[in-house]
C-alpha cells in the first residue's frame, strides 16, 4: 500500500493523542488547574491534528459530514463518531478539571473508554481488509492499543507503566512482524487463483493493461520503498521502545530527558507507521505479477 | 445505505469468455466512452499526451501466459471489470453511504453526490475494479452500463453494456445470473465459469469462461505443422524445364 503521510500523520498522531486521553481519564497523572490545561491541549492537538491529517487522504472532502452515517457496516464510520463522541465526553471531563476544580471521575472513566475504542475503530480500518492479508489479523487491534496506550502513558509521565508497556510494545511489534510476513502465503492467494487459469498451467503476466501506473498500482502496489525495510524494523523498534525504556529506566527522571525518550518514541511511531503501510501487499498486486 | 441487501431478485452481470478474447481493448474504449458521457462525473485523463498519461477506467484488459509443463505456452487476454459481487466488501466500508448494492438486480454502484474520496472500497475490492478519478475526486467503478440496459431511448439492441455491444468477438455477454435459463447462466454452467479469487468470499456474480482445450500442436507425427494441407510440391520440374527433362530421358 502506498505509504501516504496523511495516512501515517492521522493513525499516529490520533492513537497518541487518544492514548495520552485516555491515561487522563483514569485520573493519571491526577492534575488539575493549569496543568490539566497543557496535558488535554496536547492530548487534544494530538488527537484532533491526526484526524484533520486523515482529511488531506480525501478525494472529496466537502462530503466528508456524511462519513458519520453508516456505521451499521463501516468501521470508517464507527471510528469517525467515537472520535467526536471521545472528544465531547474529555471535554466535560477536561473543563470541570480546569476550570472548577472538579473532578467527575465517571465521566473521565467513560471518556477514557471512549478513547480506546476510537483507537479499536481505527484499528479494524485496517484489520478488516482482507485484500491486505498482512493487516488482516487478530494482532493488529491489539497493536494499536498498545501503540496507544505506552504513548500515552510516556506523554502522560507514568513511568513504570511506561517501561512495561514499551517492552511489551516492542515484543508485540517483533512478533506482528514475524507473523505478518507469513500472511500472504497462508491467505493463499496468487496468480494463478486471481486469474482462475491455474489449472492450465503457471499464469504470468504477458502485457500490462495500461503502459503507465494507474491509480491501482499507485495506490496499492507500492514496491519501491520496501528495499531497506529490514534495516528500518531495526530502526524502528530500538528508538520506538528500546531508546525511551532504557532512558526511564536507567535516568531519574528530567524533562530534557523525557522529552528526549518522547522524540525518540515518535520517531520510532512514524517509521514503523510507514513501514505499516509501504509493507503492506494488496492482492490487486497480483493481476499485475507484482506484490 | 451500505448494509448489503440479504436478497437481490436479479443478479445481473457478464459470463466473460477468455477462450474468444482476442485482446482488442475495443471494451476498454466503448467503455469509457459511454461512461464518460453519461452516469456521474466524467472520466478524466491526466497529462494524457506525456510522459506518463494516467486516466481512469472501469475497465481493463490485462494479457497473461499460461504454460503449463512439457506443453507450449498460451496467451490468455482478460478484460476485468466490476463483478458486482453478492458479498461486496466495497460497499459495507464506505462510510458516507456513496456505495450501494441494488436490492432489485444486484448492480453495485457509487453514488458520486455522497462519495468523499477516502479510497477506503478501492482498498477492500479484491479486483481493482475501482478508480478514484483524480480531478472529480470521487470513485469511479463500472455500472453495468444501467443507464443503457433500461434505456427505453435507445433502440432494444442497444439496451445491453456498452462493452458487450462492442466486442468485436462476442466475448462479453450480459444476463441474469439469478435465472438459471438464461443465457448467461448456461454458458457458465456449460463451460464451468470460474470465480475468481474465491478465497476472498466476496461471492462475485459475474463468471469468467475458461480457454478451451488447444490441439497438441507439439505432436508433429500427426500434423504437418508448416503445410498441413498442402499436397507434397512434386519433385519433377514442369514447364519447359519439365519437357527438356523428359525429352533428355526418353533419349
Ligand atoms: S468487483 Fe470489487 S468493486 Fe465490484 S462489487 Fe466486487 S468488490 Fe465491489
Ligand atoms: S471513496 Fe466514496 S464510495 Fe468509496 S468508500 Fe469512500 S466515500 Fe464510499
Ligand atoms: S458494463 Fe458498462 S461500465 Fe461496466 S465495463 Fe462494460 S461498458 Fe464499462
């Protein structure tokens, strides 16, 4: 799949911001006043930005109100309204914090859980794609929310929740990998199954439909950017976990360093994102010999 | 709506013949005429006199190889278009509603007025049946011509697809699936239509047709492959050539 960064912005930023939400909602850090202030505007900024990116990924974006009505059947939708009811139900929760002095803890309790069902919507975006076999799999919910969640508990200050959460990351990352590189072949699915003609032979593709890439094969057969995708796992993983576990733990805690372990976690967040993506074979790749 | 309908009492499509396709494009191009024209936004083309001219169709005709071992290889053309599948994984994702399945013959279309352009179908469909145009920004997809089969303004023998009154080798056929006397129904069943991808459930009403047996062309002990019909060229000149011969013989 063609790795846009509107796509990459919106899935990273939102799960940050929902994550770091949804730590504030079950009351960590407990702040209030001036500080709850700064820790919902990141939160908010995070949130808000990465689904104003995913807008950049439109079309047609004037339309973009109707993507509120089918969520009988579309997770795109689904994800849309519990991202607006998330936001609403924070923002309760964030007023009452910072400017009365008060915490109504339910609400922060609902709006948290809101929030991790946001970040469950997004992930089944992308889970249900059967055409995408890698992404097609029970691990990729749970990869999000704890995407989210160690994110969240890094923005949020928590540190031991943090190391846990970003050792846990990393393994649940390591293994996604591994098993995510074996989905294609276990779905089956290949040349000669897309074509039918199997049963007459070995199929390749004698002459492409179209002499220049079409919206198909920009969109869905992105095979360029996969040549370094080994070195950039390794990259990935050590500045998205390895970096700020190690810091929180080795260091007493100091912002310089804690927004060092932050840079280096969303770094870390944006190369694995786009490898999400640029990784990705959609089985349209084969109707063009091509994965 | 994009819940699927539980029931649609037509399943119209194409039995698409790969055994006939001569490989043409003349489909790709009525196609895109017609629909260029008439339902929705048009079909652009960019940078058409380039280096690299893209545009969008909703129809294509791809050309594969099949070989199989100890046999000649063999050309298979294969023009693709929309299924129209009973399961249609690009309508249940559409989030504004745009992508629908017809609860009365099946025909799955976009309704381009509510459509945003997040790509999210052309991502589900299995097929790449799917073009988001670039300049209108809204996803194209065949529409089996449904602004042609019901068409009381054109002549009947025009209320077919564009591609199928176009095929010059009568390759494309169009019908309803759900009527097992129907043309197309028979053909499928005659000749064992194939589903493509099967594994994906997407449940596609339309068939494809497979190639037919080709003559062993590599068993030479029965065929004469340079001159299968021509009678041995005699070995005896004619002509004046013909009559010195003989005359020098006879001497
Ligand atoms: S072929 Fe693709 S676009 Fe057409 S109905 Fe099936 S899934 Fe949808
Ligand atoms: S591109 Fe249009 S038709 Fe396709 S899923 Fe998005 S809104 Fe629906
Ligand atoms: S049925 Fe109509 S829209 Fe569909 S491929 Fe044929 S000509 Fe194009």
């Amino acid at each position: 799949m063609h790795p846009a960064p509107s796509v990459i912005i919106f899935t990273s930023l939102s799960g940050l911001g929902f994550g770091l939400m949804a730590w504030l909602g079950f009351g960590f850090p407990p702040v209030s006043g001036m500080i709850a202030f700064w820790f919902f505007l990141i939160a908010y900024v995070l949130a808000v930005g990465g689904l104003l990116a995913s807008v950049f990924h439109l079309g047609n974006p004037k339309n973009s109100i109707k993507a509120f009505s089918q969520w009988r059947s579309s997770w795109l939708s689904r994800e849309g309204i519990m991202a607006v009811v998330s936001l609403l139900v924070m923002a309760i929760y964030a007023i009452g914090l910072i400017f009365l002095e008060q915490r109504w803890q339910v609400v922060g309790w609902v709006g948290a859980a809101f929030s991790l069902i946001t970040i469950y919507t997004t992930s089944m975006i992308y889970g249900q794609m059967k055409t995408v076999p890698r992404w097609n799999m029970s691990l990729t919910p749970p990869l999000f929310l704890l995407y989210a969640l160690a994110g969240g508990a890094l923005l949020a200050g928590q540190i031991f929740p943090a190391i846990l959460l970003l050792v846990a990351l990393t393994v649940l990352q390591y293994i996604s990998w591994q098993i995510g590189d074996a989905r294609f072949e276990q779905a089956h699915h290949t040349i000669e199954t897309a074509t039918g003609l199997g049963n007459l032979g070995k199929v390749r593709l004698l002459e492409s439909p179209h002499s220049s890439p079409n919206y198909l094969l920009k969109e869905m057969v992105h095979i360029v950017g996969r040549k370094h995708a080994q070195k950039l796992r390794i990259i990935s993983i050590v500045l998205l976990g390895i970096v700020p576990a190690v810091i929180l733990v080795l260091v007493p805690f100091n912002h310089m360093l804690a927004g060092i372990a932050v840079l280096s976690h969303l770094v870390g967040l944006f190369v694995s994102r786009w490898l999400f993506f640029a990784e990705a074979e959609h089985v349209v790749g084969l109707y063009y010999d091509k994965r | 709506m994009t819940t699927l309908p539980a029931h649609t009492e037509k399943k119209l499509g194409l039995a698409i013949d790969l055994d006939t396709c001569v490989g043409c494009h003349a489909c790709v191009i009525s196609c895109k005429e017609w629909n260029t024209s008439n339902y929705g936004a048009p079909l652009s083309d960019i940078d058409a006199y380039g280096a690299e001219p893209m545009g969008t169709f909703l129809n294509r005709v791809h050309t594969f190889e099949v070989k199989a071992d100890g046999s000649n290889a063999q050309t298979v053309h294969f023009p693709k278009s929309c299924l129209h599948c009973e399961d249609a994984p690009c309508v249940t994702v559409c989030p504004t509603g745009a992508s629908y399945k017809r609860s009365e013959d099946g025909i799955v279309l976009v309704n381009e007025v509510d459509c945003m352009g997040c790509g999210l179908c052309a991502w589900a469909c299995p097929y790449g049946a799917r073009e988001l145009d670039k300049v209108e920004g809204v996803m194209k997809k065949c529409t089996l011509c449904v602004d042609r089969i019901y068409n009381k303004n054109i002549p009947e023998e025009d209320r077919v697809p564009s591609c199928v009154r176009t095929c010059p080798a009568g390759a494309r056929h169009f019908g309803d699936f759900a009527d097992p006397q129907s043309s197309v129904s028979k053909l499928a069943a005659e000749r064992g239509g194939l589903v493509l991808m099967e594994a994906q459930g997407t449940k596609p009403v339309n068939r494809y047709l497979p190639p037919r047996p080709k003559a062993d062309v590599t068993n030479t002990a029965q065929i004469d492959i340079p001159n299968p019909y021509l009678k041995p060229a005699s070995s005896k000149p004619d002509g004046f050539l013909g009559w010195l011969d003989n005359a020098l013989e006879k001497i």
